[in-house]
C-alpha cells in the first residue's frame, strides 16, 4: 500500500510539473504583452479588447474596452493637430528655404549672363576698334603714288570707254597699265575695245605680265622719263640736262630717289647725269631719300658724283 500511495503522488506531480512547465511560459507571454500594450498603447489596447469581444466564446475571457474619456479624446485631437501643424511648419520652412536658393539661382545666373553680354559687346567694340586701326594704319601707310594712280583709274572707270580710251592712247604703255589694273575687268575690256588694236594688244601683254605694283611704278616713271628724253629737242644738250632736271625737281622726292636708284642698276653713268643736273636743294632731297631706301646704294652714288666733279 505504501508503495502504491508512492506511485500515485509521483504520476500526480508530474503531471502539475507538465501543465506548469507549459502554462508558466503562455501566462507570462500575456502578461508582458498586456503590460507593454498598456504602457505605450492604450488606443491599440482598446481596439484589440474591442477586436476579441465580438469573438465567440473569447469574449467571455476578455474584459470590455473601457470608453475613452472626453478629456482623452481632447489630448488626443490636440496631440494630432499639434503634429499636423508642426509638420504643416516644417513643411512650409523647407519650401520657403528652397525659393529661397531658386531666387539666389536665378539671381547668379542673371549676373552670369549679363557680365557675358558686356564681354561680348567689349569684344565687339575691341574688334571694331582694332579694325579701325587698321584700315587708319594702311590708309596712313599706303604709298601716295600709288594711291593717286587708284584715284586717277577709278576716275577714268567712271568715264565712258569711248572717251576714256582716247585720253590714256596718250600715255604710256605702263603708265595705261597701272590705270587698268584697278579696273573692273569688264571695264578693262570695253576701253580696250575703243583703243587702237595694237597698242591694246601691247597693253594686254603689259598687263598680263604686270605683278608687283612697285616695280611696275619705277618701270613706269622710266618709261615716262626716256619718253620726254626721245621729245625733247637734241640741237642742244644743255636743253636735254635742263629737261631732266626740271622733270626730276617736280618729282616727290622719295619717286625720283627710287627712279634714280633703279636707273643706277641699267646705267650708273646716266644715274649720276640726273644728280649732276638738278639744282642743290633737289639733289639734296634725292640724296636723302635714297638713303632712306638703301644707305649702301646711295654712299656708292655719292662717293661717283664727288669723284666725277
């Protein structure tokens, strides 16, 4: 019998043991949960009270939802619209903030394109003025000589080619040629046409060949020059020295000098006869601008015309 009252306590304990080593775990689950719930919650506490009592047979377990209170509800309605306008603030600050930086954006960037606007016009104006300067250079620079001879053909362009023809017959071939070259060549064609066939054929040779305008100005000035040699009276030769002299002392000083100059190069002898004939200012004129030109040439000539008087 003892033995049998042993088993039976033994078989009882540990079924308790059994039921608490389950039942202990769920229960302290619940009441942690509950207390959690309770402590941060209490909305959510409600609605699940409310959730579980319209559960069959769990209603019976759960207590009822107690009803929120009004001051409650206020404290609730009043935390809300106190988030929401907070929010609301927030909001409206980090949009303001980015007009802010927009306008500031726009603003910079006007800046930028109005300082590229007066560089580009600065640029302009550097350029046109650079332009300016040298047209004014070249026009400063630009020969006399040579700047009559385009003045002379423009005038002669404006003519028309049946009187225009006529009145450079009388020039010299070269001299015809440095008219033309500054001519449109339709209009070079139609004086050409009303010219003497033979001297335009010899002109249009002329004028194929013609290159540099400077050398084409001193073979012209020769051509011009051995022309009033050939007219003028041989009785005597003193009227020949006068002739060339006067020729030489109506010249720019700087035109003859170069004529001068490239005469020596054909014939010293008759180069040194022109300085001999002009008068003392004219050849002092000469002297001076042939050694502008070509200061070797020009001591050469001097040191013959010393040594010949």
């Amino acid at each position: 019998m003892p033995q049998n009252e042993m088993e039976l306590e033994k078989e009882s304990a540990g079924g308790i043991e059994r039921v608490l080593f389950f039942l202990i775990p769920i229960v302290f689950t619940i009441v942690l949960v509950g207390v959690l719930l309770t402590l941060f919650n209490m909305d959510f506490r409600s609605s699940l009270l409310q959730t579980a009592n319209k559960i069959p047979l769990v209603k019976n377990w759960v207590p009822d939802p107690k009803p929120a209170s009004e001051e409650q509800k206020a404290a609730d309605k009043k935390a809300q619209a106190d988030s929401s306008e907070a929010t609301i603030k927030k909001l409206k600050s980090e949009l303001s903030q980015q007009e802010t930086e927009l306008k500031q954006t726009a603003a910079a960037k006007a800046e930028r394109d109005q300082k590229v606007q007066e560089l580009e016009k600065q640029l302009q104006n550097a350029k046109a003025e650079q332009e300016a300067a040298a047209a004014a250079t070249s026009e400063a620079d630009e020969d006399p000589y040579l700047k009559q001879i385009k003045n002379l053909s423009s005038m002669y362009e404006e003519m028309s080619p049946s009187k225009a023809a006529p009145i450079l017959s009388n020039l010299t071939n070269l001299e015809t040629v440095q008219m033309l070259m500054y001519m449109a060549p339709e209009n070079q064609s139609k004086i050409l046409a009303k010219m003497d066939p033979q001297k335009a054929a010899e002109i249009t040779m002329d004028l194929k060949n013609a290159t540099d305008s400077s050398d084409l100005k001193v073979a012209a000035l020769q051509a011009r020059l051995q022309q009033e040699e050939k007219t003028t009276p041989a009785s005597t030769g003193q009227m020949d020295d006068q002739a060339v002299g006067s020729t030489f002392a109506s010249m720019d000083p700087g035109e003859g000098a170069e004529l001068i100059l490239q005469t020596y190069k054909i014939s010293p002898e008759k180069a040194l006869n022109i300085l001999r004939t002009v008068d003392s200012a004219t050849r002092s004129g000469l002297l001076e601008e042939m050694s502008r030109s070509d200061s070797a040439q020009a001591a050469k000539i001097l040191n013959k015309l010393l040594a010949s008087n």
